[in-house]
C-alpha cells in the first residue's frame, strides 16, 4: 500500500532537514527556519501575513486557442517568507476554472490583487490555514478563465495539460515567466505537490494525476468527475441540456466569445448530444482509461470524497475510478449521505484535522497515524458515521424478483406489466406504490426482519417488450418506512445538498483584512419522510449493447437487458420494506444550468409502452445484514 521509494527518500531528505520536533533544545536566531511538528502535526509557527505573494506564468505544451502560440498558465504564489534557500517547502495546489465565474465554494469566493498584480485574497482557507504551518498555497487559473490564456475544453485534454505544466515547473521541467518576461524558477520548493479541489477542480487533480507526473504526490478530490461522459449523459440518456459542454466553457471565461467560438463549434459537433452515444470527443475527457490520463497511471496517492445523492456528479464517477486505481496506490474515501459537496461545510472540524494529517503525512513526511486510520469513513445517516477497511463493504448477492400480487420475493414469478415511458420526478413515481400508475410498475418486500445494509453497486436486469424502437428504461430503489433523513432534495437560499445554514461562522487559520479565512456554519438538514430514493438506474435501451451506437430494438420483440444501478450505501432500518420501482424517464436526471433537476432540454421520454416479462426481471443488491443496535 506505500511506494518504498519515495517514502525513504521522504523520510531521510524531509525529516533530516526540515523538521523540528516540539519538545527540542532551543536553537540560536541565526539558526536555518524549520518546520515544527507536535503530536504528529505541523504547527502554524510562520506569519501569514507577512507570506511571500507573487505570481507567475507557466508554459504549457498545448495551444487551446488556435492562436499559434502555446497557452501560458497564471499560477498566484503564497508562500511562507523564510523559504527559500534554507527552506524548501511542498506545494497544496488548486487549479480551478471558477476564479471568474460563478466564484469558488459555498460562498463563491473571487481572488483580490494589490497594485503589483498579486493576490492578497484566495478563495476557501487552505492558504490561511497551511501557509502557517509550513506549505505554499499554489493557486491556478485553468487554461482558458481569469487570467490564463487558451479556450476551457469541458475536461478536454487542455484543461489537465495545463495543471501538469505547473506540477512539472514546480519540479524544475517547465518553464516559467515573471511579468516581465524573464524566466523564474520555483527554487523555493521541494516539488512535493497535492492537488485538492471540489467537482470540475476535483476532476482536474483526477485528470492530471492519471498523466502519471512526477512530483504530483496526492490528490485530494471532492465529489469530482472521472468521467466527461457521465457529466451529461447516463447509459445513452442525455442528462443535461443540449449544448451543456459548450455552455460550461462559455459560463466559466469571460473573455469576448469570439475568442473561443470555433473552438466550442468543433465542440457542440463533436459531442453528439442528439443522440447521446460515447465516441472519441467523450473518451478523451475519460480520465479513468482515456488516452490523456489513465487510472492505471497515477502514482499519487488518494484521499476521495463522494456524496452519493449527488445528482451533478454522480456516484459511479467515484466508483468506477476507485475500482481501476493500482493496488500500489495509497488511499483513503469518505462516502456520504449528501449531494454536490465538499466536507468541509459538513463536518468541519473532522475534516481540516483529517486533510491536515493526510498533507502532513503525503507532503511533509510526518510520522502521523493517518494510514493507520480505517481507510474508508461512511455516512449511516445524519451524525450517523461508521468506518470500514476499504470501500465497498464486503457483502453478499441479494436477488429479489417483482411478483403479480406487487410483492418482491426469492422467486422467480410470472406474469407481465406494463407502463408508458414519460419524463416524471422520483418523488410522483416513488410515492402510493400501492396505487395503480400507468407510467410505473411498484414491487415491495414484505417489513425486513433486520437493519439491512446496502454497499456497493446493484445490478438490474429486465426482460421487455416495447412498441417502439427504443424507451428510455427508469428503475429506482426506494426506502418505505417514516424517519428523519438527510434532505438532499431540497434547495432555498439557506438549504442546498442536505444541508443548511445555521448562523455564526467559523474562522480556520490566520486571517488579514483582505482575506480573513472565515466561513459560515452549516448542519445537516433534515426531514420526516415515509419513503427516500436510494439510488436509481437509467438506460436508453437503443444502447443497451454499446454506448458508442445505437441499436434500435424490434417492436413487439422481447429483449433481456441488464445494467449497473449507480451505486450507493444506504442502511434500511429493520420494520422498513425495499422497492423497486420500474419506470421510465427519470425528469430528475434532466438537469439544468445550475446542476438542479427538471432542466427542459434533455429527455422528453417517449411515449412509447414497455412490457415487463415478470419471469426475467429482477434486481441484484450487495447486502450486509445485521441486528439493529440501539
């Protein structure tokens, strides 16, 4: 689980040099500046506000905008004031394409510059928190937004080429630029880089890490994509909004729209949304076997974090990349109830005291107990948290079969049922399962004996028969039982992805008048309910052999087709029932401009009729049962 290479090296280079051990002899004023550790942690012992703050441009190898030059990449500097020659310090490093539009994080942050073009305000606290304590705060424009040149390619190759350009500069194999022209190098570094960002920026550590760079030695990715893909589309269905890769790069730039117009018309075509397949344009944004950046190729180690209610993201962009990282790769994951989020609005103080041991352990060498941690925290429910050796749980194959009298049972059954497939929300196919709906099909277990817990990915296999060539195929696993969940459905100007504001703020670091490191506090946000959507599944069924082309089924011919739910894990309190729902477009999935449900330019449903042959329909769930506790 440890790469014995640079680990000794670490420990012989960093831990000989840098660090000082709380509890020493004092040294004299003219002695090198060292870095302090107690209890396994650095300790914030240089001034932040009297940091080193400077900016510089990195040369890329790519030329996104055609302009016959390659994109420089604006990378803003904060840095303790004594490092340099005696000290050299790691990096914690954000690329972001959110710096001009719409802002960064809950409370949509934009950078502050003084008169020399330095920035004096980064957004979020991991400047004001880890500058203190030893590290620079490397902050990039991705290539193409704020202050960087280039077109934003919606996770193109592009937009992780630039990332790597400044892993490999602060690693001494780029070249850089000071506003003058004249190069500059990162002398003041070790090189040691952890990249950490939430969603696309998430996607960018993700992406620059399967380059396999050396120097990049953990990436720390919250609720991020893997895949370019599945942001909008799943199983053929188009989930987002026709356009949605050229409105992405367009929202995120505020440079004239001319600049990038050719580049995003070369978009628009190459992403076919009309008919939502997976072709070359799509498999170069794959970060998980694609031809830029390849799971198989990271050598950073890993400290992930997946809301699996998350609706933007969703959960198999975690899962599937988790499964094809190298055995080698050191890793850890917290695995949510919430939805588009990053811990650190939801367990605050958790989290910065995890992250802070994870980056001194990675960057720093600290001979903390992080990798002696369990590796994988999970999210029971709200304040409910368990932890586990990996992810997911080991488990065992449950298969339930829908039966005619509306039960879900062992058995095989016969019989057939049948619905019209039309775009309807979770909530209108969910609810009354006992009354008749001509646009779903409702199966219940009888009340489970036992808590029953889910971990991992179900699978779904249906036997149909449709009167037109294709249907878009809906399945949902529901929850039946009255009790207090986290509400992840729910957004107002104070709730959003399960959680909500509380009032006060909390301050994380060091603060100046420009940057004060202070956030507002949130707590799960939560509601009585008698049923909860635990995951779903969704398939054009034209692609159900090939996502890469369609194959129109035959009328009146009846097809067995199986797929992959996204994955979950969700506890069913004993007395509650399992359901599986059968259904058609999933108006849910159809999201708009802001990653919210109901957009209006994604799947109508259509219209056509699906036969269910009761016989050959049944769901498969990775279970763990147990005795409730009180």
């Amino acid at each position: 689980m440890s790469h014995p290479r640079r680990r000794g090296l670490l420990a012989a280079v960093t831990l000989a040099t840098t660090l000082v051990i709380a509890g020493a002899p004092a040294v004299s004023a003219t002695a090198r500046p060292k870095i302090k550790v107690s209890g396994g942690l650095t300790q914030p012992v240089f001034s932040y506000k009297d940091a080193i703050r400077e900016h510089v441009r990195v040369q890329s190898s790519v030329d996104s905008d055609g302009d016959g030059k390659k994109d420089l990449v604006r990378v803003d500097i904060i840095r303790p004031k004594e490092s340099g020659s005696e000290l050299k310090v790691p990096v914690i490093m954000q690329e972001s394409p959110y710096y001009d539009n719409p802002g960064v994080g809950f409370e949509i942050e934009h950078k502050k510059y003084d008169t020399n073009a330095n920035v004096t305000k980064f957004p979020m606290y991991y400047d004001n928190y880890f500058v203190p304590r030893g590290y620079a705060f490397v902050s990039v424009d991705m290539i193409g937004t704020r202050l960087s040149d280039g077109c934003p390619m919606s996770y193109g190759a592009a937009d992780v080429l630039g990332g790597k350009a400044v892993v490999d500069w602060l690693n001494g194999r780029a070249s850089a630029y000071d506003d003058k022209g004249d190069p500059v190098k990162a002398s003041w570094t070790t090189g040691r880089t952890g990249m950490i960002g939430h969603s696309y920026e998430g996607a960018l550590g993700v992406g620059v890490a399967g380059t396999g760079v050396e120097g990049l030695e953990t990436i720390v990715p919250l609720s991020a994509f893997t895949s370019g893909y599945e942001n909008g589309h799943v199983n053929g269905v188009l989930t987002w909004f026709k356009g949605g890769a050229r409105w992405q790069s367009e929202h995120v730039d505020k440079d004239p729209a001319e600049k990038c117009e050719a580049t995003r018309r070369r978009m628009d075509a190459e992403s076919d949304d009309e008919t939502g397949n997976y072709n070359a344009y799509w498999n170069e944004r794959n970060y998980r076997t694609g031809p830029i950046s390849k799971a198989r190729n990271i050598r950073a180690s890993v400290f992930a974090v997946m809301g699996m209610q998350d609706r933007n993201v969703v959960g198999s962009q975690f899962s599937e990349w988790w499964a094809k990282l190298p055995r080698t790769v050191q890793r850890k994951a917290w695995v949510t109830q919430y939805g588009h989020l990053d811990p650190f609005w939801a367990r605050r103080e958790v989290w910065v005291d995890t992250l802070h041991q994870w980056f001194d352990h990675e960057l720093m060498g600290v001979d903390n107990d992080i990798m002696r941690q369990p590796r994988v925290d999970v999210q029971l429910g709200s304040g409910r948290w368990t932890t586990q050796a990996d992810w997911p749980a080991p488990t065992r194959t449950t298969t339930l079969r829908p039966q005619q009298d509306g039960s879900l049972g062992r058995k095989p059954s016969t019989g057939t049922g049948n619905y019209l497939d039309t775009a309807q929300t979770e909530i209108a196919m969910a609810t009354g399962p006992a009354t008749t709906n001509p646009n779903r099909l409702a199966y219940l277990t009888p009340p489970l004996k036992n808590t029953t817990r889910l971990s991992g990915t179900p699978t779904v296999s249906l036997k149909v028969t449709l009167d037109k060539p294709t249907a878009n195929l809906g399945v949902l696993l529901v929850d039946y039982g009255t009790d207090t969940r986290i509400n992840y459905r729910e957004t107002t100007a104070t709730a959003s992805q399960g959680l909500k504001i509380i009032g006060g703020e909390d301050c994380v670091g060091e603060s100046t008048a420009d940057d004060d490191g202070c956030y507002f506090r949130a707590a799960d946000n939560t509601a009585a309910s008698g049923l909860n959507v635990v995951t779903r599944a969704i398939l054009d069924a034209q692609n159900h052999k090939s996502l890469s082309r369609q194959a129109p089924l035959t009328p009146g011919k009846p097809y067995q087709i199986t797929w992959k739910m996204l994955p979950q894990d969700y506890e069913f309190k004993a007395g509650h029932r399992l359901g599986l729902v059968l259904t058609g477009t999933n108006d849910d999935f159809n999201l708009d401009e802001t990653g919210n449900g109901s957009g209006t330019d994604a799947e109508p449903g259509t219209g056509a009729k699906v036969t269910v042959d009761l016989a050959g329909t049944s769901i498969s769930l990775p279970l763990i049962t147990r005795t409730p506790t009180k």
